[in-house]
C-alpha cells in the first residue's frame, strides 16, 4: 500500500484546486487512479477529473466508485474502446463527459446503451474523433437533459440511423461535421418539431446530397434566421460560441455542387418523380362515340403538378376534355392522382397520350395508346378479341393436355406393344404345335401304307 500511494502522488496532485478538480493529464495511466493520496473527504468533494491523453483502454464498474459527486469526467485521446454498463452508476450527478479521440466503435458494442441511465442530469457529451461507425436507434434516449452533443470527425463515415437522436428534447448544440455524411433525415430525431431549443446545427465538412431529404434542414435554417434577434438565440451563441460559419456546401447532385445548403431556394431541393402507374405502356381500344379515362398516379417531393401531352404537345381543356387532380399531402412529398377524361371521342381523337411529371433532375411519364373505331369494327374487334381469348384459353388447355396426356399416351402404347408380342408369340407357338402334329399324322398315314403294300406283295 505505501509504494501504491508513492507511485500514485508522482502522477496526480496530492490536493485538487479551488475548482475541486483533478488534472491527471499526460501522465501515462492505463486504469483511472483510485487517488489514495488524497484524503477520503477530500475525494468524496471532488467535482471534475481530466485524465486526457493517457493510455486507458476500458472504463470498468468500479472505476469511479471514490467520487460521488463527480460533475466533469475528461478522459479525451486515451485508448478507450470499451465503457462498461455499470460503469457511470457510482456518479450519477456527472453533468460533463468528453470522449473526444478514443478506439470506441458502437456497431461493436464499445459503449453499452444502458449506461447512459445513470447519467440523467448529463448535459453535455463529446464522441468525436472516434470510429463510431453509426449511431444505433435510441441510443441516447435516456439523456433528456442532454444540451450539448459533439459527433464531429467520426472515421471513416457516420450513419444516423432512424431515431438515433430520440429523446434529446432539451438538445440546443448538434456538431455533426466531417463525418462522411451525405444524408441527414429528420427521422433520427423523434419528433422535430418538439424540439424547440435546438438552436445550432454543424454540417459543415460533409459531401452532401443535395435533395428532398435535407427538406427539413433548411426550412428549420430558415426559421432560425427569423429567430435570429431573439434574446434566447443571441445567449444560445455565447454559451458556445464559434467563428465558423454554418458554410455546409453540395457534393451532389452535378447542378448544385459547390452550392450553399442554406443558401439554396427550397424548391431547388428536388428529388426524383416517381409513377406508381403499370404498366407505363398501355393500348385502348373504343368504339365512336364512347368514354375514356386515363388516369396517373405520381409522388413528388417537392410537389410539380403533372400535365398531359397529346402527340407531343401540351393538352388544352376543352369541351370534350375533363383533367382532375386529387393531391394527398404526405409528412414528406405529395402523392398525386392526375385523370383525363374524354367524352364522345371520335376518330380523330386516336393518338399517344401521355401523363408526365418532370424536375431538374427527371422526369417519369406513362403513354396510353388509343385507338377509335366503327361500330362494325368495333363489334369485329370485340369478336376476334373474344376468339383470341378462346384460343389463348384452349392453347394452355392443350399444353396441359399435351403436358399431362402424352406421358400416358406413351403408356398405353407400350402396353398395347406387349400384349401384341405376347399375342404373337403365343400364335406362333400354336402354329408349330399344328405343324408338328400335321407331320405326325402323316408319317403315320405313311407308314400304315406301305404296310399294306408289303402284305399285297406276300
């Protein structure tokens, strides 16, 4: 015990400061001290700890069992890659706890999510600077009181997984830069429009694509400059302040790289129209004087209305024409259901319709082909129709004939083949039989003749 207290006062201070903390930083630790050289009381007092760029590789159960009232841990680029369930139990008025520049990966395991339900009155977290790989869903959902998260310079990219960031409703500071990131939806959140104090978001250092799903973001950018004289705002900004800009630029897609985020419109935030209609090319057949209706059913983000184009060009209304539009708002992007009816259509009404819905980035369309005819014509079609129905029907029936009967055909032939042989055989046999007995009797016919000549003879 004594050359225990010896080696532990050569590395940390034998009396912390007026902030009742400890600096333990450089000191070459590979385990947090137990800080016997301090006396009990003295220890049980203490508030903060930095035990920054040491050589600890795992935060275990009872590492901090000697400070109860411990509010700021540091323990920023150690070799940590592992931090226990228990291990936050014995502190639970921490308020404070950097991380920054440690082996800790969470798609390993490296910190259990329970941990974090001893830290309730946690405030601020700083994870950056390690290879966390992806935050899981509801990872921090037992730090409600968390402000301030810090998730800058995960290597080699950072994925945000859907309600990763649930349950941080009181989050004011997000730093999210150089991560990789080229999407950042609103579902990692939990719900955010509940999420009022969030006040600052760093995005800056990620290869964005620029789309409808960074939507959110910057209508959320553009109420915080609305904001921006607010009393709340302004002391948000001294709390952590910073002289970089909020600059986040586009990677993609082509048309936008280079461009400011939050400098952009919101409609220019576009993503690709897509057609639900099948199949995407459709023929109609009508009689003169008969009813169509051709109908489209689209999802936009942001919503472009669709138009119809007749043999290439742009679709009036007209009297003979009815385009109605039923639009269903989505908590992301517009679901459209766009019709076309025409009445009395005639002859020269036959030609390509097309229902097309176009961006900067595509554009989807379905044709429908159609073709007007006589009366006559119309009854001729309906008929050869009908009879190509027949015929396609009977055509399966007879594949399945042919499938199911030759088998069986095959069958009965060779059954036929051997009672044949069989009958064959046994006729042949029968026709010796015959022969032999013929040749018989006449030997014997033979023989009783010339029997009767020798008696002549005598």
């Amino acid at each position: 015990m004594p050359l225990l207290s010896v080696t532990i006062s050569q590395v940390c201070p034998s009396a912390p400061g007026a902030t009742r903390t400890i600096e333990c930083s450089e000191r070459g630790l590979t385990n947090v001290p137990e800080l016997y050289n301090i006396p009990y009381e003295v220890r049980r007092e203490l508030i903060g700890l930095d035990l920054s760029r040491n050589q600890i590789e795992v935060l275990h159960e009872d590492a901090l069992n000697a400070l109860p009232k411990l509010r700021r841990l540091c323990l920023d680029y150690n070799r940590l890659w592992k931090i226990t369930e228990h291990t936050f139990r014995p502190v639970p008025q921490l308020e404070e706890l950097a991380l920054r520049g440690n082996q800790l990966q969470l798609y390993l395991g490296s910190v259990a999510t329970r941990c974090w339900i001893y830290t309730p009155k946690l405030r601020m977290l700083d994870l950056s600077e390690n290879p966390l790989g992806f935050i899981p869903s509801q990872f921090f959902i037992p730090l409600r009181n968390l402000q301030v998260l810090k998730l800058e310079g995960s290597r080699p990219q950072l994925t945000v997984e859907v309600r990763a960031l649930a349950g941080l409703v009181r989050l004011v500071y997000l730093d999210l830069r150089r991560n990789n990131m080229t999407q950042f939806s609103v579902h990692s959140f939990d719900n955010f429009e509940s999420m009022t104090k969030l006040h600052q978001i760093r995005l800056d250092g990620n290869p964005w694509h620029c789309d409808c799903t960074l939507a959110w973001l910057h209508a959320w950018h553009t109420k915080m400059e609305q904001r921006q004289n607010s009393r709340e705002l302004n002391r948000t900004r001294d709390m952590w302040p910073s002289q970089e800009e909020l600059t986040p630029t586009c990677a993609s897609p082509a048309h936008l790289r280079g461009h400011l985020i939050f400098g952009l419109q919101a409609s220019e935030l576009q993503c690709v129209p897509k057609l639900f209609t099948r199949p995407l090319t459709q023929s109609v057949h009508v009689r003169q004087g008969a009813n169509v209706t051709f109908t489209c059913d689209f999802y936009t983000n942001p919503r472009i209305e669709p138009r119809w184009i007749y043999n290439g060009r742009p679709l009036s209304p007209e009297p003979v024409t009815e385009q109605q539009t039923t639009v269903v708002n989505l908590s992301e992007g517009t679901r459209i259901k766009f019709r076309l009816e025409l009445y009395d259509v005639q002859t020269t009404d036959a030609g390509v319709y097309q229902c097309r819905s176009e961006n900067r980035l595509s554009k989807v369309e379905a044709n429908f082909t159609l073709t007007v005819h006589d009366e006559w014509v119309q009854k001729y079609r309906i008929s050869a129709d009908r009879w190509t129905h027949v015929l396609h029907r009977d055509v399966w029936a007879v594949i399945v004939i042919l499938v199911g009967g030759v088998p069986s055909l095959v069958v009965i032939l060779l059954l036929v083949l051997c009672y044949y042989r069989r009958w064959a055989c046994k006729r042949t046999r029968v026709s010796r039989k015959q022969m032999k007995r013929t040749r018989a009797v006449r030997i014997i016919r033979a023989s009783h003749a010339l029997d009767r000549d020798q008696n002549c003879d005598k």
